[in-house]
C-alpha cells in the first residue's frame, strides 16, 4: 500500500519568515495530494491541494509542489503569522478515491511573535 | 452551510464495552470516510462509505464496523474496548467518491477507554 513521509516533525520560525514541509510517496498511482491544518480540539482543514497533472499551485501566502517523477510534494508558507502555528498534514490519494487517503505523520508548525 | 457534525464530543468506556460514534456529514454530501487519529499511529483509514455501501476498508480488525443510512449520515461501532482504541475519531465527508472531492473533517469524538 501507499506511504508517505513527512518531514520535519517539527519546525519554529519567527514571524515573516517561510516554512518549508516537505514529504514523499511510494505508490505511482496516487495523483491527489491535499494539505491539511489541524488546530488544538479541531478536525483537520484542507488548506491546498493539487492533482498530478499539475506541477504547482498557489493560494495567497500558501503554495505546494508536486515532482512526480521523484514522488515527492511540498508545501511553502510565506510571510507566516502566529495563527498559522498548528499541525500540518499531507496526504496521498488514489486516482479513484480520495476517501481512502494515506497521510503523513504530520509537522507542528511554531510561528514567534 | 453547516459543516461535519460528530455526536459525542467525548467518550468514556471501559474495556469490554461497545461504543457507537455518530457522524452527520455536509447537506448534500454522498461520501462518508472515517479515520482513527493517535499520537503513535497518526492518521488511519477505517472505511469508507458511500450510497450507503462500504467502497473501502482499512487494517483494522472486525471489532471495528460502519454503516451509512439513506441520508448519508453514518455510525461507526466498536466492540469490546481495548485501551488501545483511545483515540480520536474523525469522520469526513465529500460530496462523492473521487479524488476531484476534497474531504471535510468534523472536529472528532475523543474515546477514552479505561
């Protein structure tokens, strides 16, 4: 079945700066990869996705990256805020079903004031 | 629009119990998916549903059971409680099976099984 890696675990940066989440699959066949932001007591949020057949996509301060070939995803976040300070999921899906996702282990994401 | 609406918030069993978690997904909303969330596991399929067939299972064992009604809303039970299923479980919908249907998380039910 589908794994993905998620890196790193954690990550502080001081307000203004970027933050950079990367992760990586094994199974070729998933061609969805949403993003996820989990706040304390809350279910995770989609934030951004993109599909295979798409190398980039951007939304405001949030962009992600996908390289098929080297099976690997990133999100970008610039200008980060506190309140972008959460949990930060990828996930990988098969082309026929999102439902049944894989996700990574998830990046708590620090932001200082 | 509302959003996913899971009953209860919080949970409290002892082992041995059976537990019914319920979940009422976005008006309109087809698909039903459930997932396991815990420090050491992180995030789990459990199953999913869809016009109220299962399409997917996931690694758990068959203490573990769904279903989805004519309305789309679901449950999910669990049979005789191990104090490893403390966890959050979190239900998500999407307006049908696919992955051009992104999934819409409820804020969970938090299990505790003593």
């Amino acid at each position: 079945g589908e794994n993905v890696e998620q890196h790193p675990s954690t990550l502080s940066v001081q307000e203004g700066d970027s933050a950079v989440i990367k992760c990586t699959y094994s199974d070729s066949a998933s061609n969805y990869f949403p993003w996820y932001k989990q706040e304390l007591g809350k279910g995770p949020q989609l934030i951004i996705d993109i599909r295979s057949n798409v190398g980039e996509k951007k939304d405001q301060r949030i962009a992600v990256t996908l390289n098929k070939t080297a099976k690997h995803f990133s999100l970008h976040i610039t200008e980060t805020q506190p309140e972008d300070s959460a949990v930060y999921f990828c996930a990988a899906s098969p082309n026929t079903n999102a439902g049944k996702s894989t996700f990574g282990d998830g990046t708590t994401l620090t932001v200082k004031p | 629009k509302a959003g996913v609406t899971q009953t209860p918030r919080y949970l409290i069993k002892t082992r041995g119990q059976q537990v019914t978690l319920s979940c009422s997904p976005i008006s309109g909303h087809r698909s039903v998916s459930w997932y396991q969330q815990t420090p050491g596991q992180g995030l789990q399929f459990l199953f999913e549903y869809f016009s109220e067939t299962q399409r997917n299972k996931g690694n758990f064992p068959g203490r573990f059971s769904g279903r989805q009604f004519s309305n789309s809303r679901s449950e999910m039970n669990v049979s005789t409680l191990e104090l490893g299923d403390s966890a959050l479980y979190l239900c998500a919908s999407s307006l049908r099976t696919g992955s051009d249907s992104p999934l819409h998380f409820g804020n969970g039910t938090r299990l505790t099984v003593t």
